[in-house]
C-alpha cells in the first residue's frame, strides 16, 4: 500500500507531523488555511503543550516550505558508523547520547561535512556506504530569541582508521562503540531525531524497507 507523502519536524521531543490524514489518535491535530499557510507562533504554542502535533493538509509539500519560510534555515551533517562488527559509534555530549555531526561549511557537500565532522568528534576516519544518504531530519529550535530550522543529512559509514577521542572542546565527553545491546540503553537517553535516524539505519541493515 502506498504511504500517504508525510513531514516531520522535531521541537525538542516534540514531534510534529505535516500531513493529510491524523496519523494517530495520539496526536493533536491542526488544520492550515485556504493558503496551505501556517504561522510559526500558532506552531510553537501548540508543540509547547503537546508531545505530539499533526498539521492537517491537503497539500503536504506546500505547507511544510509555507512553515520553512518563516525560520532560519541551518544546513548540517552527520553519521551513523559501523566499526564492522555491527557496533555503532555514539558521542556523549551535555547529559545525552548522540551521533557525531555538525554543520555544513561553505563549499562542502553534505556527504564531506559528515566524514569531516565524526572525524574530527570522534577521531575515526571513515568510508560511506552507498551513493545516497541514509536520511534527513528536520529539528527546530529557539537560539536566543531567533528561532532555526535544521536539516541534518545522515549518511551510513564505515570506519576505516583512527582511534577514540572525544572532541572535547565542544562538549563530548565520551565516544563509545555500541553493541545492540549499549545501543539500545544508550537511545534511551537520546533525542527522537537519532532514535529515527538508528530505526531507519537499522531497517536498511536488515532489508526491512
């Protein structure tokens, strides 16, 4: 069956989903005007109030570039890395679990931030596996009073040198590699976005999409 078209933008661990059909009965629903316009004032009081949001729509696309219009878009990239035993690679940074990533510089691609980034976070050099990247999330945040919009490309890797260190300097204090099990405690003290990005990594590992 084919899916119906869906965009997920994450406020914390607030999960808001523009779409055409309440995706569950879990969620809050909201509806855009006759414009497939939506304001982000009228977003953000219902997402401080709910875990989760749907934006009701008939056209998904137009409202979700309507809604990216009105932030600061931020462009950045990362990796999930497999040392080729089947553990992933996870950075500890401010009280929480993560992958290694950061922003895009000036005449990078998003497939050189990410090799750049875990490098330089994690102190391991890297292969990517496959032409694409393995997925792009959307995080919104309030960065004293302007609010931003950040795409993080992700792409699957595979270590090929280079030994653990935490970049220290921008508050990683820990780099590990995660068996299933470490893997699975770790995204407990993680963010919605990794858990999404680790869930689709793992369902193209084993053939599940």
């Amino acid at each position: 069956m084919q899916q119906r078209p869906m965009r997920t933008i994450y406020f914390g661990s607030t999960c808001l989903v523009i779409c055409s059909q309440l995706p569950s009965e879990e969620y809050h629903a909201m509806s855009v005007d006759d414009n497939m316009a939506i304001s982000r004032a009228k977003v953000i009081k219902k997402v401080e109030n709910n875990k989760y949001v749907a934006l009701l729509t008939p056209d998904v696309e137009a409202t979700f570039e309507a809604l990216k219009g009105e932030f600061h878009l931020v462009e950045a990239a990362g990796g999930i890395v497999d040392n080729g035993e089947g553990a992933i690679l996870m950075i500890s940074s401010r009280g929480r679990w993560d992958l290694p990533k950061g922003h895009v510089e000036q005449g990078e691609s998003g497939m050189q931030a990410a090799l750049r980034e875990v490098e330089e976070e994690t102190g391991i050099r890297c292969e990517v596996v496959g032409e694409s990247a393995l997925a792009h999330t959307w995080h919104a945040y309030d960065t004293y009073g302007r609010w931003e919009l950040k795409r993080t490309e992700w792409w699957a890797m595979r270590a090929i040198g280079g030994e653990l260190r935490a970049q220290r300097e921008e508050g990683i204090t820990e780099v590990v590699w995660c068996d299933e099990d470490a893997l699975a405690e770790r995204l407990k003290l993680s963010y919605a976005t990794i858990c999404e990005v680790v869930e689709r990594y793992l369902c193209k590992i084993f053939r599940k999409e």
